[in-house]
C-alpha cells in the first residue's frame, strides 16, 4: 500500500476520532450487513414469496410437544417419562393423555397416532384446518444413519454433524446445514443470493428481528437487522442533537464523513454502508410509517399487544407488516428470521414448557390468520408465504428428574396455504429409550435430514435444481430430497 502523507494520517486520525463518537450512537442497522447491493446470480422469478423461520433456542422438547396418543404408544410413553405424581397437565413429565389434543388430518391412521400439548390449541387448529404439517424426527446428518452406524462410527468413519448435542454448533448446523469451517454461511443467506437482482432493495432481501442471524448470511447476501419497533439510525442525521450535547461540529462531521465522497479508502467505504444503511431507514419508515397495520389489511395479532403480548408475537408482527409492504417496495424474494429462548428446560419443564408452547402456538397462528387477511386484501399472492420452526435439537425421552436432557432429532411445524397440511411427514420414531434409530436414553438419530426437510422449502421459493439447488445444499446429493407432498402441486 502506498504510504500516506503527514497531512493524510493526520486527516484519517481527524476522521477516526470523528468516527468514534458516532461508535456509540450507531445501531446494528448501519453496521456492514448492510454493504452488499449487488446480486450474485440471476434467477427468474414472478410474483412475491417469503420465507419465515422460527427459532426456538434452547431445545425444544418435542416430547412434549407432538405426544404419542394411539394407546399402547402412549402407555409406553407414560412409563418412560411419567410418575404417580399429578401436577397440572402432567404425570412426572409425561403430558397426561386426557388433556391432550387430538389431531384430525389427511392420513387419519398416522395423525391419530399422536396429539398436540394442551397449551396448542391454535397450532391444533391450524393443522385440522390443514394450513399446517408436522415433520417428524428431523435434524442435522451428513449421510443416512442409524444406531449400528453410529456405534461403529470410529470404525467406518461415519461423518458427523460436528459437536452433537451442542447448542452453539447445532444451532449453527440448522441455520447453515453445513459443518466447521464450511459454514461462513447460512442456507437462507445463500438461497438469497440467487435472487438479489429481482429485488428492488437487495438489503431487504433477508431481514433479522431476533439478533445477529447466521441464517441469513449469504456469499453476497448479510441480513438487516430490526427490532419490533423497526429500523434504528443515527439520531445526528435525524436532527436530534440532545445526544451529543448540541456538538454541532460533530453532528457536520458525523454529515460529512456518511454522505460525502472521499478518496481514501477506508473513509469511502465507510460512507457508503452508512448512506445505505440511511436509505434503507428511510425505505423502512416510508412504507411501514403509512400502512393501516391493524386494520383492513393486517390482521391484528392479540399477542403482539398489552398486558399479554409476548416477544415472539411482536417479532412476527414486524415481520407481517414487513410482508404487507414487499410487493411495494419492489421485493420479489424475502427470507425472514425470528427467535425466542428459554427451551433449555433441564429444570422445570413442567412449570416452563407449557407457557413457552403457548407462545409458539399463538404467534404462528396469529401471523398465519395475518397472511391470510393479506391475501385477501390482494396485498400478496395467495399461498405466498411459509413459516417453519427450528431449534438447536431435541431432548431425550428419558427424564431427568425435573425436564429432560440434550438430544439430537426432533418433530417441527411447517405452516402456510402452500403447505400440504394435515399430515405427518418423514418417520415418526418408536416410542422406548433404546432402538435402532436411538443412542440411548431416547435421542432420536434422525430418520429425516435437515436438506430433507429444507431442499423442499427451498424447491417451493423458487431455487433451481441443479447448480443452484447444490449451491445452497452441498449435501443434498447424500439424501433423496423428494419429502412427498409437503407442497400443494
């Protein structure tokens, strides 16, 4: 690199130190997320799809959750995990059969094999109304797998998803469906990549309101961060000088440095994510700041308001209204991410879980009465919009006294009206500690993968078989990916 001069050093020290009284004040909104505009590839598309994923962190318990209810399957599970005890809805930490809910699907036989917690009652809904499926025994594998495998894995090598059991490396493993030191990226954020050139804002293309979302990192494509509340930006630039104590030379700095050109580098660079971030502050508020969010066109999401609103609900909130306004701000392709924690119920599963399924189970079902008032209002296509639940893993059948343990596959919901809903899909497990599909203590290897589950998702928002579908799904060639019928034709 060339050398500077005396006076460039002392011109970048001068910017520097300008640049770190706006540190404190600038969100995430303005950080290098927001850099990429330009798309990787080109991909054909019409109309406007968007995909909602929704991250339970912790580990969900998924016995707990979908329930085997055909007798002998539930006699079986009532011994494993149930006691004499009687406490609300549970035995141990057994869900008590008379309280749980029936499902009435498509394949009668199967989905009369298990029910729902009682705290579901709108997931319920959502499934006998078959806007909603349920995948069961799903998680991170790299090749078909099962007990004696597994057993055997030093000896034949058996690839692994890395660190099982792990929250960090199985979160990141759903969010990425890729291993170490393969995974800078995550499938949604690749998937991205294929469509940022249809999308009149490439940084909306993929959109966090939980937090940093390596689920959305793509090769070209880094997600924009919201809160519940919306984009955030640098109060300076929007004439609010309380902050800095009327510094009115810091505010013209602040001005300068995000809107001017420069020839040094690092200062130039600097100016363009901070002019993007404030173009996409103001292609936020400009859409969002006049939709008549609770009225004719959004449904209104009881939970996302008063005494009773949750997190999860108010997140999926931003997300409906983000919807409602992405035909018109020119979005064809937009892949959303929300999350809420509290799953890791080692201890008090039977006082915790409940409340936090409730939460799940009302959110889903409020944003997918909210999709369907848009469809109707004609402000998106009809079938258009797919949410699905993730979550680091599942937990074991066993008890450990008070919850239950780190585990490995799990069952998840996938939701929407192009969903095939009102079905089981993939395998459900037997119901005892140790099988041919279990490492003990009922941790369930998985039956389905998560490119299984996720090649179909993706086939549905528009992704090209081929070199595209590999692009986003190394592994998908190690499984066949057909899952049947998880989408309407």
């Amino acid at each position: 690199m060339k050398e500077l001069s005396k006076a460039t050093r002392r011109e970048f020290m001068k910017k520097a130190g300008a640049m770190s009284v706006m540190q404190a004040a600038t969100p995430l909104a303005a950080s290098l997320s927001l850099m990429n505009n330009a798309a990787a590839q080109t991909t054909s598309v019409s109309g406007y799809k968007a995909l909602v994923c929704v991250f339970m962190y912790g580990a969900n318990d998924h016995y707990g959750t979908v329930v085997p209810f055909e007798e002998t399957m539930y006699k079986d599970y009532r011994t494993i995990r149930g006691d004499k005890s009687l406490v609300g809805d549970y035995s141990g930490i057994a869900v008590v059969r008379e309280k749980l809910l029936p499902l009435n699907g498509i394949n009668k036989n199967a989905v009369s094999d298990h029910a729902l917690h009682p705290s579901m009652g709108k997931m319920q809904s959502l499934f006998n109304s078959r806007r909603a499926g349920i995948v069961m025994n799903v998680g991170p594998l790299i090749v078909p797998t099962n007990a004696e495998l597994f057993k055997n894995r030093f000896n034949n090598h058996l690839p692994l998803p890395p660190n099982l059991l792990s929250h960090n490396n199985q979160q990141a493993y759903w969010q990425t469906s890729l291993k170490g030191e393969e995974a800078p990226t995550g499938w949604g954020g690749r998937m991205a990549d294929l469509f940022l050139s249809s999308n009149r804002h490439a940084n909306l293309t993929c959109v966090s309101v939980t937090g940093d979302a390596l689920f959305l990192s793509g090769h070209q494509t880094l997600s924009t961060k919201m809160s519940t509340a919306g984009v955030a930006t640098i109060n300076p630039l929007n004439h609010s000088l309380k902050t800095y104590g009327d510094d009115v030379a810091a505010l013209d700095m602040i001005k300068t440095l995000s809107n001017s050109p420069d020839n040094h580098m690092m200062t130039a660079q600097y100016a363009k994510v901070m002019s993007r971030s404030l173009s996409t502050y103001n292609t936020v508020v400009g859409h969002l700041g006049t939709a008549e969010l609770t009225n004719a066109h959004l449904a209104y999401m009881p939970s996302a308001h008063g005494t009773e609103s949750t997190p999860l609900a108010e997140q999926l909130e931003m997300v409906a209204r983000m919807i409602e306004q992405g035909p018109d701000m020119g979005m064809k392709r937009q892949v959303f991410m929300v999350g809420v924690g509290g799953f890791d119920l080692h201890d008090n599963l039977v006082s915790q879980h409940p409340k936090l399924l409730k939460m799940v189970s009302d959110a889903c079902a409020e944003f997918d009465a909210a999709m369907v008032r848009l469809e109707g209002a004609k402000k998106i296509p009809m079938n258009s919009v797919t949410t699905f639940t993730a979550s680091d893993f599942g937990r074991t059948l066993t008890s450990n006294g008070d919850g239950s343990d780190h585990g490995w596959g799990s069952h998840h919901f996938v939701l929407g009206g192009a969903v095939n809903g009102g079905q089981f899909f993939g395998t459900a497990p037997l119901v005892a500690a140790d099988h041919s599909q279990s490492i003990g203590h009922g941790i369930l290897i998985p039956t389905t993968s998560l490119e299984q589950l996720f090649v179909p998702v993706a086939r549905w928002f528009g992704v090209a078989e081929g070199d595209d579908m590999a692009s986003v799904f190394p592994n998908a060639k190690n499984f066949d990916t057909s899952l049947s019928g998880l989408f309407k034709p």
